[in-house]
C-alpha cells in the first residue's frame, strides 16, 4: 500500500487522529469521576496529612523556644545562684578571717596576762629567796665574824646580844660602802 491508497481509503473513513464522541464523553466522565474521587477523598487526606504536619512543625518550633526560654531561666537562676555562693563564700572567709583575728588577740592578750602572772611570781620568788638567803648569810657571817672577832680579840664574844649589835653593825658599814662605791661608778 501506498500513500495513495492510505489517503483514499481516509477519505470516506473516519479519521483516526480525531477521536469519536463518545469515546470523548466516556473519558469525560471517566475523568470527572476520578477528579470527584479525587476532590472529595485525596485532597482532604493530604490537606488533613498537610495540616499535621505544619501543627507539629509549628509545635515543635514552639516548644524548641518554650525550651530555649527554660534554659534561659535556668542559666540566668544559676548564674544568680553562683553569684549568691560566691558572695556567701567570700563573707564566711571574711568572717572566718575577723573571728582568727580574734581569736589571735585573744590569745596574744593571755599570753601577755600569763607572762606578766609568771613574771610576778618568779619576782616574789626571787625576792623571797633572797631575803631567804640574806637572812641565812647574815647568821653565818655574824657567826663567823663573831669567831673570828674572838679570836683576833682574845676573848670569847659569846654574848648573843653584843654579837648580834656587832654583825648589825659590821654589816650595815658593808652595805653603805657598797652602796657608795655603785653611786660613785
């Protein structure tokens, strides 16, 4: 077949690039029946699947900044907090440092009233020994001096009362000669 016989064959024919009327209306129909499926269950589902979606994109973005306020919150109270334990610590070092400074007096102020009591007492001891000790020298030096006085005098100088004058006096020229050699110097 040639060209020829397919355009003559055409000519009484029907086209076939040009579909028939019914075939357009069954399409039609076709289509409208699926564009109402369509309009009335797909679309609702995707704007019901559309709708979740923004509501849990919008939801999470609202809890995302409820969570950022919260921390926020959270840093600032600890901030607040750490600021508070910082000034607490520094006022019980404070505290700590004026009640030692205390107590250091305290204890400087008793060791003073301790020495200044021991002090005392070794002065009263040493004075009482001393006068304990001069008591004791001056018997044994108005004894000696007594001997030995009788001895140089030839006579017994056994009189107690004559020997106690004696030494009193010997003794008292000894101190008044030592005391004006020391006033002299």
């Amino acid at each position: 077949m040639s060209n020829a016989d397919i355009f003559a064959a055409g000519a009484g024919a029907t086209n076939p690039i040009v579909p028939n009327w019914y075939d357009t209306i069954l399409v039609l129909i076709g289509f409208a029946i699926l564009l109402f499926i369509v309009i009335k269950f797909v679309v609702p589902m995707f704007e019901k699947t559309y709708a979740e979606r923004t509501e849990a994109i919008e939801g999470g973005i609202a809890k995302a900044e409820e969570a950022q306020a919260e921390a926020t919150a959270a840093l600032e109270e600890y901030k607040q907090q750490l600021s508070d334990a910082r000034a607490e610590a520094n006022k019980i070092r404070e505290d700590a440092r004026a009640e030692g400074a205390q107590i250091l007096a305290d204890l400087k102020e008793k060791a003073a009233a301790e020495s200044a009591r021991i002090t005392e007492q070794a002065q009263v001891t040493i004075a009482a020994e001393r006068q304990a000790a001069v008591v004791s020298l001056r018997s044994e030096v108005g004894t000696l001096a007594t001997t030995l006085a009788g001895q140089i005098v030839g006579e017994s100088l056994n009189d107690d009362a004559r020997s106690a004058r004696v030494v009193d006096r010997f003794l008292a020229d000894l101190e008044a000669n030592s005391k004006s050699e020391g006033a002299a110097k």
